[in-house]
C-alpha cells in the first residue's frame, strides 16, 4: 500500500505550492505527488493519467 497525491491549479500563473506543503505534511513523499497546471474541464491531464496507471488496491490517493 502506497500514499499517493494529485494537486492541480487551473492556469499557469496560478501557484500550487501551498498544496505541495499540505501534502508532505501528511507524509506524502515527493515522488508520489503528481501535479498539473491544467484547466479542470476534463481528465486529459498528463500527470493525472501517470498517477491513475500507478495506482493499485489498497493505495490511498489524496487531493
């Protein structure tokens, strides 16, 4: 069992380290943060689809 994240802001100039922080703090570690600067409209984001290819039962996936 691993601990997984997903963080996501919707443009580029938007800033996703407060969610980076909050995700350690939970003990998430880096390598198991996936993180996109990508609208929210759909799930055809990169490092979204990386993420859902590594998850297996019993992995725990914050957001």
């Amino acid at each position: 069992m691993k601990d997984y994240a997903y963080v996501r802001v919707s443009s580029a100039d938007q800033n996703e380290d407060r969610q980076l922080v909050e995700m350690r703090r939970l003990g998430i570690p880096s390598a198991q943060i996936y993180a996109d600067k990508q609208s929210g409209k759909d799930f055809e984001r990169p490092k979204y689809k990386a993420l859902v290819k590594k998850l297996h039962a019993g992995d725990v996936l914050t957001s």
